[in-house]
C-alpha cells in the first residue's frame, strides 16, 4: 500500500495566516502574512522553512496520537478552513470596493479557488 501523502495546491492561505503563531511570529510581516511568500505564492525558503511549516516534519511530533492517515486528514480540513475564513470574509465584503480590497492580497490562483464553483457567491455584490 502506498504511503499516504498530504496534497498541497499551494493556495498560499496557510502562508497568509500566521499572525498569532509563536513559531512563526519573526517571519510575520505586521499583516500575518509570511515575509517569505513571494508573489509567485511560493516560499522563498521553502528548503529551509521552519519545522511547523513542513508537515512531513510534523508529523512525527503527534505519531503517537494519530495515524499518518488521521493527521494528513487534519491538515487538510484545517486548510479547508482556511479557504473558507477567507471566503466568507469575501461573501461578508460590503461593497465591490472592499471584494477587491480583500482580493488585491490573494494571487490570482488562489482568488480563482476561492471563486470556484464550491465557494459562496459574492455576485451579489456585483449586482445594482
């Protein structure tokens, strides 16, 4: 059987969702986005990056609680919630003008995830 792996689609949304994270608090910029987060919404030290931002290197930490399985399950419904914050701050947005506020800071990638047929739908705010 193979070994399960984890399936990043580098969103980036765990890079923008730092602030309040003691492992990460030198990397945060002010605005709890990574310093390292290029705008090609790649990490800049991604070979170096700090052990709580790799989770194979994570998951020896918690083997003795949960299945490798379990624990890629986890991290996978925690970057689900991740997208779905952001999400609903995006279906929250008051007007066109604070949508795009709010999507000027997310690569054009991830705006399009966001946006996916799964995602809430802000036309509403597009509609007069």
């Amino acid at each position: 059987m193979a070994r399960p792996r984890f399936n990043c689609d580098c969103c980036g949304f765990c890079c923008r969702s730092i602030g309040g994270i003691q492992q990460l608090v030198q990397y945060d910029r002010g605005d709890g986005v990574c310093c390292h987060l290029t705008d090609a919404n790649l990490c800049d030290i991604y070979e170096s990056r700090p052990e709580v931002c790799n989770v194979e290197r994570m998951y020896p930490k918690v083997s003795a609680e949960m299945s490798r399985e379990e624990y890629y399950t986890l991290m996978e419904e925690s970057c689900k919630l991740l997208k779905d914050r952001f999400r609903n701050r995006l279906d929250a947005a008051k007007d066109r003008e604070d949508m795009l506020r709010l999507l000027r800071h997310v690569p054009p990638k991830a705006a399009i995830m966001l946006m996916s047929e799964n995602a809430p739908s802000p036309s509403r705010l597009f509609n007069t």
